[in-house]
C-alpha cells in the first residue's frame, strides 16, 4: 500500500543522501512480502533499476480468493504473523476476516486488487525495468499461476524459475549464504544489470522448471511453452461399485446418469498437512500418497485413466470442466490430480478449489477453474486420475449445513479434464 511506497521511497532518499550510492544502477530484492514491495517498488519508484521477486504474487486477489476460495491455513499464518511481529493495519485482519465469512467482498476486492502489480504491468512495461521472479509449485500462499500470467504481460528483459517447495522453502536457505539455486542466480542477475558484468544470465532460458522427483530442472523460450500442447480426458459416470473413468473421447452415454456426492466429512483425497507435506514432497522426496480406491464413494468420487501407453510430462497449469447440480447455493469442490501406480497408490501430482456462494441451488450450473501449477512425469504403466471431496485443510468452507453435489453426465454435457503437455 502507500505507506510501503512512502517507506521504500525514503530509503532510497538516505541512500543518495548518505552512501555512495550509484544512483542510475539500484536493485530490489526480496522473499514474500518484501517480493511484493520489490515488484510495487519496480513499478512506482523511478530509481530502481531493476526488481527480483521470490515466492511473491502479481495478484493478492487471486493468491487469497482464486475461484472464490478463501485461502484459510496460509491466510491465518499470514495475518496472524503480521499481528505478531509488527504494528499492522488493521485493516489487514478485516479484511482477511471479510474473505472467510464473505462479508463486503466487493471493498475487501478493491482493497486487494489496489496491492497487485498485475495492474501496474504498464508501468514496468513503459519504463523497460528488467524482472527476474522465482515462485514454488507448491507454494499454497501465493500460489505460481497468476504470477506466470504476469511474466507473460511482461515485454521487459525478464527471468522465471519455478521450483519445487513450499513459500520460502526453494530460496529461503540462501539468506543464510548456502549454496542456492535461485540465489545464484539472483547475484548473476545483479552483476549484469547493476555492475554491467557479463554473467551468462541472460543466455539461460527465460522460464525453468524444477521437475518432481529426480527428473533434471527443463528450461523453455517463453511462458506459454512454445510447443506445449493440451490433452483433454472427458470424465465417464461411476458404475455401483466401479470408479468413474477418463475417457480420451466424449462420454455420451444412452440416458442421462448421475454421480452424487456429501459434504461433511473430509475423505482420503487431501493435499496432506500444510507447510509439512509440502516441504517434505520438494525437499525429502516423500510425495503425499493416497489409496485411490479407499476415498470415500459418499463424499468423493474418483475418475481414473486406463493404462497409460506412454509417459505423460505435464508442464503447466491443468484445467477442469464439470457439470453439476448443487442441492445449496453455497458449495465446494476440490479437485485432485494423481499419478496411480500398479498398487492402486496415488501420487498427489497437483490440486486445485472451487467455492460457489450465489450457485443456483437444484439447477444445472457448470463449473470451470484451474489446478495449480505444476511440473510433473507420470511414468508409461502408471494410471491418470482426478478425484473430487468437498473439504481440505487448506481453505475455507463456504457453509457449515450439509448439501450435495450431483455429477450430470448426458449427450451434450462433456466434463473435461484438460492436461498441458509437452513431447
């Protein structure tokens, strides 16, 4: 906000005032929420030079409240944090506090939209300030899917890594002067555009990703993936004791079919425990695993592939399409992508919410959101299957009485998952 702008402003005043600052070549950096300091600064402050930004967002909008899902653990960490090592605004706690009892959505908006610097691109465009931003997959704070959309508003010298993690955790040991990737980078970043040092920085990639797993980090032109393509699996009804299934053509069955599913109980399709089983999957190599067959048939439903005839390397952001038929206006989904070895075992590739508060309670409504992010290799033999509940640890439940989600599939309606991949 302002007084940020005004702080970052008389700090650049002391140093032209009271070091020897070289005025024409000044850099920002920061981790979270001195990355979004660093990316305003870029854009309001005519003296930086250039900005590097890590786990940070371009929309404080879409990182609290993407598809209308309040972001409730991370969200608590991060005000309650706030409260605990600063004077914060109070304003700060409202508005957090608007968000998970959605109240004054449309000013808790404004208030948020006016602190993404998705809106001042044009400002950073205008003035050619070069940007280097590092995010992580797993980072479920400010999740990486807006900000690969700002890299790709950006028509500067520019720079994205995306690493495996959780917030802080792919870049957070450099700060201690450990041997980092994205540190290192960073320094490269600097000597060349501040001490105008040739680094070999700019002859990198300008997007990498750090693979899952033990796969080497891949390093692509630009964001959207040059010759990415999409596969789209369309989702086939459940039988009475057989899980639905991914179908590679439309589902058009003879009649129309119904799955239904409950709210009120979690099931075993879960992105884990926060901060915990992020940092254990990208750092420890230790996935969250669930038995695929074992969620819960009341309140779950679980579609799988048959077996894959070849590897599938997702590289990007996985959208879903469903048709539904809510019995509240108010409603959940989570979705849940897994790689599915011959056991049975599903591995927690990606996840993604979708909340509805004004949905028209009994009629048909279709749904259309994104998963996070993600790079990952799901090995020939293995299965592809996308799971959905009404819970998770993460976010914020919309209501507390009891409602159903009817999945509709009939000639015409063809709920989708769609993969992005590369060869």
């Amino acid at each position: 906000g302002d007084k940020d702008m005004q702080d970052l402003t008389a700090i650049i005043d002391w140093l032209e005032a009271d070091t020897q600052v070289d005025p024409a070549n000044i850099g920002i950096s920061g981790i979270s929420y001195g990355s979004g300091i660093s990316l305003m600064g870029l854009a309001k402050e005519p003296r930086i030079k250039t900005a590097v930004a890590m786990s940070t967002w371009a929309s404080l909008t879409e990182s609290l409240y993407q598809h209308q899902t309040p972001r409730l653990f991370w969200g608590f960490f991060l005000v309650s944090s706030g409260f605990l090592t600063a004077t914060m605004d109070p304003i700060i706690g409202e508005n957090y506090s608007n968000l998970i009892f959605h109240h004054n959505i449309p000013e808790t908006l404004e208030w948020a939209e006016q602190r993404s610097v998705k809106n001042l691109v044009h400002l950073i465009n205008a003035r050619n300030a070069p940007v280097y931003l590092a995010n992580n997959f797993g980072d479920n704070l400010f999740q990486p899917n807006n900000l690969m959309a700002f890299f790709q508003q950006l028509t500067v010298p520019k720079k994205l890594d995306l690493n495996q993690g959780t917030h802080a955790s792919a870049e957070g040991f450099g700060l201690v002067g450990l041997n980092n990737y994205t540190w290192n980078n960073t320094h490269r970043w600097f000597d060349y555009w501040l001490k105008n040092k040739e680094t070999g920085i700019l002859e990198q990639p300008s997007v990498s990703m750090d693979v899952a797993g033990s796969a080497p980090r891949e390093g692509f032109s630009d964001w959207p993936i040059p010759d990415e393509f999409n596969k789209t699996y369309f989702l086939k009804a459940r039988g009475l004791f057989s899980n639905g299934k991914l179908n590679n053509s439309p589902y058009e069955p003879w009649w129309p079919k119904t799955n239904r599913i409950y709210s009120g109980l979690d099931t075993f399709a879960t992105t884990g425990i926060p901060v915990l089983s992020e940092i254990l999957d990208a750092h420890l190599n230790i996935p969250v695993k669930t038995p695929v067959n074992l969620i819960s048939r009341v309140n779950g439903i679980v579609f799988k592939s048959a077996t894959l005839e070849q590897s599938l390397k997702i590289r990007g952001v996985p959208k879903i399409e469903l048709f539904v038929k809510p019995s509240l206006s108010q409603m959940q989904l989570n979705a849940y992508l897994y790689d599915v070895d011959r056991n049975g075992i599903g591995t927690l590739i990606t996840h993604g919410p979708i909340t509805k508060y004004n949905a028209d309670a009994g009629s048909r409504i279709k749904l259309q959101w994104e998963m996070v992010a993600t790079a990952y290799d799901i090995p020939r033999g293995h299965k592809l299957a996308v799971a959905f509940d009404t819970f998770d640890a993460l976010y914020a439940i919309p209501t507390l009485l009891p409602y159903s989600i009817a999945f509709e599939f009939r000639d015409g309606l063809n709920s989708r998952l769609e993969l992005p991949l590369i060869h």
